[in-house]
C-alpha cells in the first residue's frame, strides 16, 4: 500500500497533501496558543520605519480599522490558503488515482478543485473568526495601558515592530508593537504605555 504513494505518477499528489497538511496543523496549532508568524504589519514584512517621535495621547487617536492588524491577518490568511490548496490538491489526487482509478489528467483536475475548495473555505473561515474578533466597535485606543504577552520578539529603540497580544474587554486581541527601551523577548509579559499613529503601540516589559 505504501508504494501506491511513492510511485511515479502518485508523487505527484503525495508529496503536496504531507508537506501541506504537516504546515497546516503547525500554523494551525501555534495560532490556536496565540502564536503569531507575521513579523512587523507593515504590509510587505520588511523594514519597519522608526516611528518614535509619533506617540500621541489616547484621546486623539483616529477611530477606525486597524489597518495593521488587519493586514497581518489576511497575509496569515494568504499563507493559509497555500497551504490548504497544497493540502486539498494532493489528497484529492490521490483520491482521483487510487480510490476512483483515474488516470493521471482527471485525477490532477479533481486535485485542482479540491484544492481551490479548500482555498475557499479557509478564507471563509478566517474571515468569520476575524470579524467576530472584532466585533463590539472596540478601537485600538481602548489598548492603552492593557497588559498582555509578547507573542514575537519586539526591537528595542524603537527600530521595528514585533506582535503582542494584549487582554481588551475580555477578549484576546493581537497588535503590531514597539518599545523605545531594551529589546522585548517572545513570551515576555508586557504593558502598553501608548498608542501611535501607525497603529501600533507602544509597550514595555513588565
């Protein structure tokens, strides 16, 4: 049985479906522990611009959609969908060759649907999570002087953003985060101390 998947045509699908499934169950696993992947929000995951003359009070931040947050999630959503397409793909492949008997071409057209519908219904699915996060108009303001947890390491002097997930109105909320002190280690309890206008915040080691 094992060299139906290690054969030539069914590598094909094999290999997709196990690296797929395997990524998918880890992301899958360190989001459901409050683990975040994205570094930084600023879009492109690259430089983040030193933004520490920016902090302004509370009372004057914008109300409005976290447009950092927002972009992480949907870059966590894109990867996701990768990895559900390699998944669906290959599983459904090998569905087509081994338990329907196809040959090689239909069987590579059920993986692509197969793979394109479970694209779909992780969108869906994340989607809803984050709209029900972020539900009950809370506003990023409402962060200041919440306490939480460094979910990625956040660089020091203010020279980038790392992730902190901080407890608001009870529910579990993720934010980019700088510090203009020593760098914060991943796991580090932390306090926010201010809220700038890159939507990010600001936060010290506690």
């Amino acid at each position: 049985m094992f060299d139906q998947f290690t054969s030539s045509p069914s590598l094909w699908f094999t290999i997709p479906a196990l690296v797929g499934t395997i990524f998918f169950i880890i992301r899958l696993g360190m989001a459901l522990i409050g683990i975040d992947f994205v570094e930084g929000a600023d879009g492109d995951g690259g430089f983040d611009a030193d933004f520490g003359d920016d902090m302004i009070d509370v009372n004057s931040v914008d109300e409005g959609v976290d447009h950092a947050e927002s972009s992480s999630v949907f870059k966590f959503i894109s990867i996701q969908t990768i990895t559900a397409f390699a998944m669906g793909f290959g599983w459904g492949g090998l569905i087509g060759l081994h338990t329907l008997s196809l040959e090689i071409v239909p069987s590579f057209v059920i993986g692509l649907a197969t793979g394109l519908a479970f694209s779909w219904f992780i969108v869906w699915l994340f989607k809803l999570m984050y709209a029900m996060e972020s539900s009950g108009n809370i506003s990023i303001k409402d962060a200041y002087a919440c306490e939480g947890v460094a979910t990625s390491s956040v660089p020091g002097n203010n020279t980038g953003t790392g992730r902190v997930r901080i407890t608001l109105r009870e529910n579990q909320r993720a934010y980019a985060a700088r510090t203009p002190g020593e760098p914060i280690k991943m796991g580090t309890p932390i306090r926010v101390t201010g809220v700038n206008q890159d939507n990010t915040l600001t936060v010290e080691a506690r």
